[in-house]
C-alpha cells in the first residue's frame, strides 16, 4: 500500500521575534492510502466545481476565514453555510490519520534558548508517529512519500538536508532502518500546483493550532478532525506539544 503524508505549518518558525499574542509553532501532518486520497481528491475537486465552476481553487484556511483571495463568495450566508456543511463533510467522513507537532514557544525559549529549527525539530516528531501509524497498518510492504509546500531555495535545501540526517541516523525512539523501510521520497511542491492533500493539511493545521493555544474554547473545526488524530491505547500521539 503506498501511503502520503501532507505537511503544513500554522504560525511562523521566528524564535527571535514573534507575535505574543500566538506564541506557537505547529507542523502539521496529513496521512492518507493512496486509496483513500483519490476518493477526497475527487469530493473535493467536485466542490470546487459546485462552488466556483472550476477546480483551480486553492483551498487556504485564513483567505476561507478572511473571505478573501477567491472566497469572497462567502460574504454570501447562504453560500457561506452550503461552502462549510460540504467542505466539513469531507473532513469528517473520509479516512486519513492527522499527526501534528506544536511548540509552545515561550516554553520553547526558556529552556532551550531560540537556535533550533522548530520546522525540521517537529517534522523528527512527526516522522516517528508517522512509523508508529504504519507499524499499525501491519503492512510490511507499506511505502510513504512526503509532501511539503515549498518555502524557498534555501529553507527547502536545508529541510532537505534534516529529512536526509534523520534517515541516517534515526531518532531516539526509531532506528535509522525502521524509517527507511517506510519513507521512499520527500517532495516540495507549489502552491500553485494545486495539491489536494497540501489543502486538507492547511484545513487542519488551524483548527489543531487553536485547540492547543486554547482547548476550552469553542473550535467546531477540530471537533470534527478530532477523531482523525492519531491515537494509541487512548493516547493522542497524533497532537504531539513540545515542550
């Protein structure tokens, strides 16, 4: 079975000088069958055509909260409450496993200081619930490819770079052997090449980000991917914090 898991970010990587009213980091994992991705690859490219009568659409959480960008249609209730009932529809019925990592960054700071890359520190996180995941498929065949939304030249060489240690030298939970009988090919792509699964981790990435920065407040979205997070003997290990 060939499996892919989708990365997005949610909040900026900056230790030195960040926002305090969103003092986090969140890395956020989407895994999904081969199977399964052309079965919400088709639902949502169908609602992109119900919505804009095209599927060159990209969806982008903030420009749907904004109303922006293309989704200005939104403005529109009724539109507004059809566009949420349908794109809630494919989060919540479809199959896919979401593993996320979120750095709390005051925490972060203070206790190891602001040199670490919190994109290439969460992604070690998230390659090893991601190894446990397909441990849990019992597919000894299983292979996994990775996609990432390109951020520049240099930022993507040295995530390549991390990507690459991380398979020669392991983790501490995860030999170096164990990742790569799994993980075949890391891949940067676009936004503009219009990735469906790259939209689906951007969808969840702000949901999980605010369930972390407040977990008693109101948050419809991640209700409905709650039941996607990773979880094991009643852990969620898919809704990694750090520290």
């Amino acid at each position: 079975m060939k499996y892919y898991l989708f990365l997005d970010e949610c909040g900026d990587q900056n230790l030195a000088n960040y926002d305090a009213s969103f003092p986090i980091f969140t890395l956020c994992g989407v895994v999904v069958s081969e199977n399964n991705y052309n079965i919400i690859g088709e639902q949502v490219l169908n609602l992109k055509q119900r919505f804009w009568t095209e599927r060159k659409v990209i969806l982008h959480s903030r420009d749907i909260r904004k109303c922006e960008k293309g989704f200005e249609i939104l403005f529109d209730l009724d539109v507004k409450r059809d566009f949420y009932q349908s794109i809630n529809s494919v989060m919540q019925d479809n199959d896919y496993t979401v593993i996320s990592c979120s750095i709390k960054k005051d925490e972060y700071i203070r206790k190891y200081g602001r040199l670490q890359d919190v994109y290439a520190l969460s992604l070690s996180f998230i390659i090893e619930r991601a190894v446990f995941y397909l441990d849990s498929q019992n597919d000894t065949e299983a292979e996994l490819y990775i996609y990432a939304e390109k951020r520049g030249k240099k930022e993507d060489a040295s995530l390549l770079n991390y990507y690459n240690e991380v398979l020669d030298r392991g983790t501490h939970f995860v030999s170096s052997n164990r990742i790569k009988g799994y993980f075949k090919r890391f891949v940067f792509k676009d936004k503009k090449d219009n990735i469906i699964g790259l939209q689906l981790a951007d969808l969840v990435a702000y949901p999980v980000t605010r369930h972390i920065l407040d977990c008693q407040a109101s948050n419809i979205a991640f209700d409905i991917i709650e039941p996607k997070i990773y979880t094991q003997n009643g852990r969620q290990h898919g809704l990694k914090v750090f520290p």
